[in-house]
C-alpha cells in the first residue's frame, strides 16, 4: 500500500519544503511547538509537564523527501460536516479557609505548596474537569499580592505576612491551571472580615483597619457592615483590582451575604448604626427590604465593573440553595431572602450574573429539599438564559450511596438545562478523599473530554480561522494547525475521519501538531481537521483537509 502525500497549504510566509517528523510509532501522538526547523515531541502521559522547547529532551529532525511540493500543488480546504463536541461546566471548589483543601497547613514551605496545588490541578485535568474556583479572599486577606489587604492566616500562620521564598499563589494558580485548560475562577467572600479560625487579630487585620464598619459577632467572627458605603466601595475595589491584574476567567461569590443567624446567636445583626442613619435620613423602606438594598446594589455594581474592566470575565455567584420555603410547592428549609437578605433570585431575573451556582445540597429524594425540584424552579426563574450550574454536595450528601447520588445528580442536571450543562462540586476534597467517588464519576458522566459552554451575551472578537498543514512519514501521517493570533486560543479542537467515522480530541493550546496512523479499525484516514476555541468558548470556522490513500 502506498500513500500520496497530500497537498500543502502554505500561509503566512510558511513556505513549501517545511515538513514534521517524528520519532514516536504510536498513533494520534500529539507534538509541541515548533522551534525553527526543529518539533518537540510530547507524550499523551506527559502533556501536564509543561516544557519549553528549548529544554526538550527529544528534537525532532524535518524527515528527508523525494519528492518537493510546489506552490501549484496547494490543497484547498474541503467542506465536511463535523460532529458536534460535548459542552459542558466540570468545577470544584478549592476552599483556603481554615486550610479546608490548601494549602493543607499555614505553616508549608512555598515549594511545599506549589505541590499541592499542582497535585489538585493534575487531578482535575487527569478526570476531564475544566475548572477550578480558587478562594483567593476567605476572610479579607489576600492570597495573593494585594495593596488593599494582607496576606492571608491561612497561607503563613501570620495575617500580613507573605509567604517566604516570595511567590504570587494566584499568579501560580492561574498559570498551572491554564497550562492543563482549565479555567481558573477566583473565589472572594465580600462581608466576612475575620474567622474564628483565622488566628488573633492584630494590627494587619482589617478588623483594626477598618474597625468603624465592622461589627464582631457572638461566634467571634468579624463581619463588614453590608449596608455602609465603605464596605461596598472597600469590596467592589478588591474585585476590580483582582480583575485588572490577574489573568482570571472568572469572579465568584458564594452564600455568605449577611451572615447566619447562628452566627451571631440567634440575635438580629447588630447594624443599629447604620440603620438610624438611614431613618434620619428618611428611608422607608423595612429593616429587612433595606439590607437586601444594599446587597442587591452591590452585586450589580460589581457586575458592571467587572464587565467594564474585562468583558470576558464571568461573574458566577453561589447562593445557598432555597430562596424561601415553599418555593417551589412542599420545599423547606431556611431562608436566604429572610435570613441572608440575599435576593437571590431578583439577580438571576435580572441578569447581573454570567453562571448561577445555588448550593443545591440535598439529594434528588425526598421532595421537601429535592436536588431535582429546586432546580427546576431555579431555572424557570432564569429569565435570562444564563449559566446554571447547580451545586453539589460531593463530599456529604446524605445518602448511603454518595458516588451513585452525585452521578445522578450530574445526570439529572444534563436532562434538566441541555442548552448549558454544569455542575460545581464542593469540595474538591470530596474528590481527593475518595477514590469511589472520583472513579465513578470521571469512568461515568466525565469519562469524555468537554469543552466550557458558550456565553453569547459576551461579546468576543471572532477567531480566526486557523492553518493546517498535512504531511507523511513512513507510513504516518501528520498534522501541523497554526494561529494568526496565538494568544486567543484557549483549546484546539482536532477531528479525524476514519472511513465515515468521526473522532474528536479536545487539546489544550500548547499542543499544535499531532501524528495519525493511516487507519484504525480496518479503515483508512480519509479527513482531518481542526478549529480553533477561546476562554468563551466561541469556536472559529474549522478548516479540513483531505488524506488521499492509494493502494
């Protein structure tokens, strides 16, 4: 059997006689970067070890030819008709307080850290995760480097000190999480000031340097004042400096709004200051249709400075999962429109968030807190057809069979919203610590590779269509995609054709050249082609190629 090498297409000063080898015999292996006249080869097994080319072990020559291709013999793009890739939204939350996922101890060495954020990352792209929501504040601290607040308790034992050897962990984070495709979201809580298991307060602490509207609560926790101006101008500044610096996908807030009301021992928040000056001023509005004011004003304005900062940062928010009991019909529980003064659903109705995430923690039986029937109702308020992705409880649902349940739960999600499927999972240690639970569902529902949904209400520049280039090799064929505007790229999507069969492999941006076998189950390549994905999700037009085989 011989095979014709297919024709080039030559863009961008890519000029005919450049070709691809490789030393690798086994099909579909993706290769690195080029270098010059030089590719790095990259092992499937070692595509989390990110790599600079010039630091390759294994440099691959340009294989020698017979025969030169010349500019007449340019192969146009076919049209085909591709299948369609699976989307959908597979986070974990990575909770810094109280050192509940990391780090594991305050008191790790920096080296210490980066491994354990390393290990969490491979073990969310290892089971086909594509996110990861990182606390970043927990408790106005900073996990990263801040000129408005000190650096967390939780990160080094010592509010304000900063971690030794120096490092940004955000920056770290970012970094190692896009490097395996995954979308890194920064999670802040905007009221809490101060744990009770975040170590003394001194001096640093924002519960001294802001002391005039912080209130401390009978649990020992400190809480920001929601409805003084300086709390919501101190919080909406973090936010827009986190959003101009850092290189994030995401902001998030989760369900703590104002606070439990065990928090403070069953008694009303003492916020009797800014209340009376309120009524001095002549406010009319209930004690209670007030503090959800100020929060709902907060959370719209932090929607707009995000967006007028940068566009493609989503805005998630993960209310605790009832709105009020009855709604829907035969749901109980506590309240978050009460209890929290967090209205929940008036910002879904009003679009002032990109994804929704409520804390649906209860399993899909009985019906007095079902998964199943609060989503359903969180969705018939989604007026906006925006993201919702349900929260799940992967570390204790209160069931016997928890791995099955959150499979379910993941199943049921799908059946429910098809247009824009996700979950969240809380925590990631509900993965780390138990091995059934990651087993069943990375070998279940995630046992597949996904891309993020697509946010159209976000407007993106259009990607452009990328470069394929086709090759041979002593029997293997290779192909070689390019991008005008590398940094735009946030994944690959690869299709091969065998005989009428179509397969799809999601690749992260990094990898840019892959070899095929000439065919796979007793039929021969006969297409391939590629398009390329950015941080929304939004793909390019594809281009395809034809392989021509002669026998």
């Amino acid at each position: 059997m011989k095979i014709q090498v297919i024709k080039f297409l030559t863009l961008l000063g890519i000029v005919a006689g450049l070709f691809f080898g490789c030393s690798s015999k086994r099909n579909k292996t993706p290769i690195g970067n080029p270098v010059e006249s030089a590719v790095t080869s990259v092992k499937l097994d070692t595509l989390k070890k990110e790599q600079a080319p010039e630091k390759a072990k294994d440099t691959l020559r340009a294989p020698s030819y017979t025969q030169a291709v010349s500019p007449k013999e340019e192969e146009t793009s076919i049209k085909v008709t591709l299948p369609r890739v699976q989307r959908e939204f597979r986070a974990a939350w990575v909770a810094t307080v109280a050192n509940i996922n990391w780090p594991s101890r305050n008191n790790l060495s920096t080296d210490q850290q980066k491994a354990e954020a390393v290990h969490l990352l491979d073990m969310l792209k290892e089971n086909n995760f594509n996110a990861v929501i990182f606390q970043v504040r927990p408790s106005a601290d900073a996990l990263y480097q801040s000129q408005y607040e000190p650096w967390s308790y939780f990160l080094t034992g010592e509010i304000g000190k900063k971690p030794y050897p120096f490092y940004d962990p955000l920056e770290f984070w970012i970094e190692e999480a896009h490097k395996r495709g995954l979308e890194l979201h920064v999670w802040l809580n905007p009221y809490r000031a101060h744990h009770t298991n975040g170590g003394s307060v001194t001096g640093q602490s924002m519960v001294n340097r802001a002391s005039d509207h912080i209130v401390r609560l009978k649990n020992g926790m400190y809480w920001f004042d929601p409805a003084d101006q300086r709390t919501q101008d101190h919080a909406a500044a973090v936010v827009k400096d986190i959003v101009k610096r850092y290189d994030i996908d995401g902001v998030h807030f989760d369900d703590y709004f104002y606070p439990y009301a065990s928090y403070n021992g069953g008694a009303d928040f003492p916020d009797n200051k800014t209340w009376n000056a309120y009524r001095s001023a002549g406010g009319h509005l209930s004690r209670a249709d007030w503090r959800r004011y100020n929060v709902n004003k907060f959370i719209e304005r932090v929607y707009a400075d995000i967006k007028a900062e940068k566009n493609y940062v989503k805005f998630g928010l993960s209310p605790f999962g009832i709105w009020k009991p009855g709604y829907p019909a035969g749901v109980t529980g506590s309240s978050q429109y009460d209890e929290l003064y967090a209205d929940a659903k008036l910002w879904l109705n009003k679009g002032w968030i990109d994804y929704f995430t409520p804390q649906l923690y209860w399993p899909i039986n009985p019906s007095k807190q079902s998964f199943t029937a609060l989503l359903k109702w969180w969705q018939s308020e989604n007026t906006h057809n925006r993201h919702l992705w349900p929260g799940l409880n992967t570390v204790g649902v209160s069931v016997s069979d928890k791995p099955t349940e959150i499979v379910n739960q993941i199943e049921a999600t799908r059946e429910i919203i098809p247009n824009s499927v996700g979950a969240v999972h809380w925590s990631i240690a509900g993965l780390t610590k138990s091995p059934t639970m990651l087993n069943k569902i990375s070998n279940g529902p995630y046992r597949q590779k996904s891309l993020i949904p697509k946010s159209p209400w976000l407007s993106a520049n259009p990607l452009l269509q990328p470069t394929l280039l086709l090759t041979i090799e002593k029997g293997n064929i290779f192909a070689k995609w390019l991008h005008k505007q590398p940094d735009q790229v946030f994944h690959w999507v690869l299709y091969s054709r065998y005989g009428d069969t179509w397969e799809t492999e999601i690749l992260d941006a990094n990898i840019t050249a892959m070899e095929f076998g000439k065919s796979k189950n007793g039929k021969n390549l006969n297409a391939v082609a590629v398009q390329a994905i950015d941080r929304l999700g939004n793909e390019s037009e594809y281009i395809a190629k034809s392989v021509k085989l002669d026998i």
